[in-house]
C-alpha cells in the first residue's frame, strides 16, 4: 500500500503568503500619516481658540488719551442701576380710613 497524499489533487496549494516587510512598512506609515492627519484636522481649530483666549487674557487694555473717559486705563466705567421701586403698601396704612369713608366725615 501507498501512503495517502496528504492533499489531494483537486485542491490548490495554499494560497497564504506573508506580507512583505516593504508592505507592511508601507501600511504602517499609512496608518500613522492617516491619524496625525484625523488629529490635527481635529486639534487645529481648538487650538487657534486656545492662543486667542490666552492673548486677550494677557492683553492689557490702552492708557487713556488726553481727554478720553471710556474704554482704558484710568477712565470711567459706566455703570447701570435699576430704579428704586415704590415702597410697598404696609398693613396698617391699607386700614387706615381714607378721606371718602365715614368715619373721616365725607360723604
């Protein structure tokens, strides 16, 4: 007897070769190109709101031209105040006879 082939004939050889080392250099520079791009196109508007804030924070506002008032350093602030409200009707004041009642003698 003959030892059995360990594949037969109508089946194909296996068809799996690795990857080579140029390609897979070539997938992983892909890779790492594709997220730094996906980062900085995330990161880049945050980023010139970031410099922004920090260079209005750090920003000192003008001295005052003569005869300026508003708007720098040693001017006037303009500043607005609610009107006072009209003083709430106590208790008694509301039980007091008004001049129209009878007891005041009008009427």
């Amino acid at each position: 007897m003959t030892s059995p082939d360990p594949l037969p004939r109508g089946l194909p050889d296996d068809p799996f070769r690795p990857t080579s080392l140029r390609r897979r250099l070539v997938i992983a520079g892909l890779a790492l190109g594709t997220t730094l791009t996906i980062g900085l196109a995330m990161l880049t508007p945050h980023a010139a709101a970031v410099r922004a804030a920090l260079a209005l924070k750090f920003a000192e506002p003008p001295p005052c031209a003569p005869g300026q008032l508003r708007g720098c350093v040693g001017g006037m602030m303009d500043i607005v105040v609610l009107p006072a409200s009209a003083p709430a009707a106590s208790a008694a004041s509301a039980a007091a006879p008004g001049p129209t009642s009878p007891a005041s003698g009008g009427g």
